[in-house]
C-alpha cells in the first residue's frame, strides 16, 4: 500500500494546485468569503499529500494498485473537496453530521462529473463557489489529475494506469497523447467560452462553469434557472458541447489533424442513431417541442445531466426509455458514462457468435472499429454489463424498499451509476444519510467502472 499512497500524495498536491483556479475566481469577484474556504482546500490537498509522500515511497504500480489507487482517490478528493460546502453551509443545514455528508455528496458528484445537486438555490452562493464546482467535472472527467501524474511516470506503471483509466493511445506515446487531451479541451473551453459570451451571457464565472459542465458531461449547474441556455441560439452551442464531451478522443484527434476520413467511427454514428431513435419515441410518449427533447435525450444520452423539466411528472414510459439512454450512456474514450456504445456493439455483435459456437462454428475474433476481440473480451464485456446491470437494479431496490416510487428508484440508480445527474427528487437534502452513502459509492463505482473497483476491494490472486 505504501507507493499507493506515495503516489495518492502526488495526486493530491496536484489538486492542490488546481484549486489555484477557483481562487482567482474568488478574487475577480471579490468574494472573501469564498476564496477562506477554497484556500483552505487547496492547504488541505497540499498537507495531505505531503504528509502521503513524507510517509510512503514511490515505486511502479501494478494493476492491482493502479485500481486501488484511482478508486481511492476519488473517496479523498471527495472528502477534501468537501471543505467549501462545508464551511460556506451551502445546504443551510444545522446538523454536523447532515451537512458533512451533504458536502461529501456535493464533491463526489463533481469530481465524479455525476451533477447531483443538493443546493436548492445556486445563485444565493459565491461565484467562485459555483466555479469551483463546476471546476472539480474536468479534474475529475477530464482525469487532470492522471494526466499530469502520467508525466511522472515511465514503463510498467503509466502502461498500468492507463488499462485502469480506459485510456487508448492517439500517438505512439502515452504521454504525448494525454499532452494532447490537455491542449484540445484548453482550446474547446477557451473557444465555447468565448462563443457564449458573445451570445450574451457575460458573466464569466457563470460562462465557464457551464462550459466545463458541458464539455465534461457534468451537468452541474451554476445558475438555479438554466432555461436561457437552453433558448436558441445558445442551446444549439450547449448540444455541441454535450456530444463533444461523449465522444471519443479519437474522433477529436483524427478531425484535429484532419484524417477525415477514419475520424467518424461507427460508434459514433451508432451514438446518433440511438438518440434519434430516443428522440423519436419520447417524443411519442411525452409531446414536449422538439428542440427541447433533443436537448433532454442529448442530456440523458451524454451523461452530461442539464435539465429544464420536472422528471418527476413525465410519463413512465418516458422514464424508461431515458433509463435505457442513460444506461448506455456515450462512446468509450470520452467523459461519458454508462457502459459505453462499443460495449453495446461487442455485445451485439457477439451473439451470433455464441450461437455459431453451439452449431459448431467456431470464430477466432470479433472486430468492431477496426480492433479485434478474442474470447477473453467477450466474456469480460458481458460480464461487465451483466454486473452493471445488477449493481444499478440492487440500488435501484434499495431506493425502493425505503418508499420510492420503482421506476423512480431505477432511474435514479442508473443516473448515479452512468454518472448523469438527471434526478426525479429521490436526491435532496431530506435524502436518508445510508442512501446518500450508497449512492456516494455508486458514483464512484460509476466513473472507475465496476471491474477496476472489484478488483480493488477484493483480494482474488492472480
């Protein structure tokens, strides 16, 4: 355990760091009351992580650390980031107790890029409070954090973290592949949030959170009514951001350095048909007007988790086929949730052969996108959304054995599961404290994936 927590040290000084961001915020807008608290979180990653490295000794990970490490490192970053929720009271909350885990739910979710909400009133807080929030999505969606830890890495260990983060290499080498995340999403954020801007809305605090929500798929929101952004003109800037954020690195890579050609995979082009047809059959079911359902199925289907509705009224068949979205989720490689499309497609595409297995058929590989899977990939794809599936049904009934409506429990579950956010009121304040908890885990389980998290909390040998 010790060059985990050696290397949590690392990560934790890194956060430290960042926080750097939110406080100038906090300074633009004078808001003193806020830039106390966020420097005390930025002090805390710093001790914290000092007080990791001054104890432990950095050494190469292996998998099995690699998972323990990125799966505990959203537990503490969550705690940590806690401290301003905390401090500032943003849930008006006058049990200790109440208001920790309030807070631990609040920073979960951001930096789980999830976007479940307990503050009831957005704009009665700091900007830069709001800004921080939004600012813990790319730490946590965008893997920052991971990013930059990679370049203190070499060999068996960066191989190792980036099989545990899902990572595809767009170059020859790691790093200069996750150089090149850095200095694509700076230039989106810069660029989509001069664009609002320039649609009118000027508040820049405001302007770059939804920006960072957006292209994160996070979904929090800074503003208590986010209908003017769902208004044309600026709606249409939200919806890019949203597919932005759900599709895969390699198809921004490839456009970057104009590969035309092989940019448009067809998990991409799988995406779009399953939210055309999510359009068209809510649509069906739930006569909203048709930029605000494309909106909302673009909401559910990027994990981005926006919303101007009231789920809590729509039809349950409406609420089904936004469960199937949000489940599914966005493309793999990106900051979707979900299980991902290519694990949609695999399963799909493995059918056939299992039932040529059992006529005799036998069929060395399955290719999707141009990559192949062999038998141990089927069996750990079906595996995977066989136990995804599960842990979203268990939560699911547990929301329901402690009165909830079933269809309401499922859609919360696998909006906290895919990371999403979209809610129909299970999540709010008066929420049970083990509910809260359980969910805290689900949102986790949910942006590590389930695989790397059972591997971290069990013991099985290799």
């Amino acid at each position: 355990m010790r060059p985990v927590l050696a290397n949590m040290g690392l990560v934790l000084q890194l956060a430290g760091i960042l926080v750097a961001f939110p406080i100038g915020m906090g300074f633009i807008y004078n808001e003193n009351q806020a830039i106390i608290p966020l420097f005390v979180t930025s002090f805390a990653f710093f001790f914290f992580g000092f007080f990791l490295n001054a104890l432990s000794v950095r050494e190469e990970l292996d998998f099995r650390q690699s998972c323990i490490l990125l799966t505990g490192v959203f537990f503490v970053l969550g705690i940590l980031g806690a401290i301003p929720y905390f401090w500032l009271n943003a849930f008006n909350d006058s049990s200790i107790a109440g208001r920790f885990v309030n807070s631990f739910f609040e920073s979960v979710s951001g930096f789980t890029t999830t976007g479940f909400s307990l503050i009831t009133d957005p704009d009665a807080l700091p900007r830069s409070l709001m800004f921080y929030r939004s600012f813990t999505h790319l730490i946590g969606g965008l893997g920052v954090v991971f990013i930059l830890l990679a370049f203190f890495y070499s060999g068996k260990t960066l191989d190792n973290m980036s099989k545990v983060m899902n990572f595809m290499r767009v170059t020859d080498s790691i790093k200069k592949s996750l150089a090149s995340i850095l200095v694509v999403y700076t230039v989106y954020v810069i660029i989509f949030s001069a664009i609002i801007y320039v649609l009118g809305f000027t508040n820049i605090a405001n302007t770059i959170s939804v920006v960072l929500s957006s292209l994160m798929t996070g979904g929090f929101s800074p503003v208590a009514d986010f209908s003017p952004y769902t208004a044309f003109p600026a709606v249409l800037a939200v919806m890019v951001m949203m597919v932005f954020g759900a599709t895969s690195f390699f198809i921004h890579y490839r456009i970057i350095h104009r590969k035309f050609g092989s940019a448009f995979t067809k998990e991409f082009w799988m995406f779009i048909l399953i939210s055309a047809i999510g359009v068209i059959a809510i649509k069906a079911v739930y006569p909203l007007g048709i930029l605000s359902t494309v909106f909302h199925v673009l909401s559910a289907s990027t994990g981005t988790g926006f919303s101007t509705i009231n789920f809590s009224l729509i039809p349950e068949k409406a609420k089904l086929l936004y469960i199937a979205l949000i489940f599914l989720g966005g493309m793999g490689f990106s900051t979707a949730g979900g299980i991902k499309i290519f694990r949609l497609a695999l399963f799909l595409k493995s059918i056939p052969f299992a039932i040529g297995s059992l006529i005799g058929k036998e069929y060395e590989k399955i290719e999707f996108d141009g990559k192949d899977y062999d038998k141990k990939d089927i069996v750990i794809n079906l595996v995977f959304i066989l136990l995804s599936a599960a842990l979203v049904i268990v939560t699911g009934t547990l929301l329901y054995f402690s009165g909830f409506g079933l269809i309401d429990s499922m859609f919360e579950a696998a909006s906290a599961f895919a990371t999403t956010g979209l809610s129909v009121g299970i999540v709010s304040v008066a929420l049970a404290i083990h509910l809260k908890l359980a969910l805290i885990i689900l949102m986790v389980i949910g942006r590590v994936e389930i695989l790397p998290f059972l591997i971290t909390v069990t013991k099985i040998k290799g």
